[in-house]
C-alpha cells in the first residue's frame, strides 16, 4: 500500500444482509415491525428492510440512523447529549439534512475498525435502540449468542 491511498473496511453486502436478518427475526419475535437500514463506512445504503405494517417514514429515520451512527462512530442516542452541549452546531448539523440525533443507530466495526452503521426506526425508541445495539453486537462476534 502507498502513502497515496488509504484502506478502508466496509460492511460487505452479505454482512449487511445478515445484520438485516438479526433485526427483522428479533424484532417478529418481539411482536414488532420495524425499519432497518445498513450503510457502509461513507454512509452509502448496503442493505433495507421496512416490515410490512411499520409506518412508511421510519424508512428514511432507519437510514438516517445508519448513517449519522456509521460517521460519528458512535450509537445515535450519545449524540443527543453532545448536540445539547453544543446548540448551535447541532442546529447548523441537522439542516445539512439525512441525519438523525436520537436512539436507534449503532456503528458497526470488525477488529475495532469500523465499518459501517445500522439503524432501527419503526417502533419505541427504546424498542429501536436495543435492537440496533444487539445486530450491531452480533456483527462485531459472529460467534456471540
């Protein structure tokens, strides 16, 4: 590798459709439907799911979760907190557009490094949250239970 390029690690459309699963199986056993979005390192969709029966714009929520998790590396719901301390970047942030600052994102990472972000929106906050932490988890060790 140069100095010129950097590597990147990215959710592969097979992880992403895995983490899909792991939310849309945990969320039916939970009696609920929800929207899940998947997005790689750059916030670019890898993989969706909107249930049938969640309301139609927890779609882009689910998306914007992803992403706003996948650039700040860190789950959305850490980020009501910082946007508090910091009003006006936090108003200048939200009218850029496609970003969400409440619970339901997690970012995903391999080995430390990300690589991606999930997002859950269609349900309760705290429903949502725990959902996305859990297939996030599950990313991270394939092998946990």
């Amino acid at each position: 590798m140069t100095k010129r390029v950097v590597a990147s690690c990215d959710v592969s459309a097979e992880g992403a459709r895995a983490v899909v699963r792991a939310v849309v199986e945990a969320a039916t056993a939970a009696g609920c439907a929800v929207s899940v979005a998947v997005v790689d390192s750059a916030g670019v969709l890898v993989a969706f799911e909107r249930m049938d029966g969640v309301l139609r714009f927890s779609a882009d929520l689910a998306a914007a979760k992803a992403r706003t998790s996948a650039a700040f590396g860190r789950p959305t719901a850490s980020m009501e907190e910082v946007m508090r301390e910091r009003p006006v970047f936090a108003q200048s942030f939200v009218q850029q557009g496609g970003w969400y600052l409440g619970r339901g994102g997690h970012p995903l990472s391999v080995d430390g490094r990300p690589a991606g972000g999930v997002g859950v929106s269609g349900d309760a906050a705290e429903v949502e949250d725990e959902l996305a932490r859990a297939a996030a988890a599950s990313f991270a060790d394939p092998e946990a239970p």
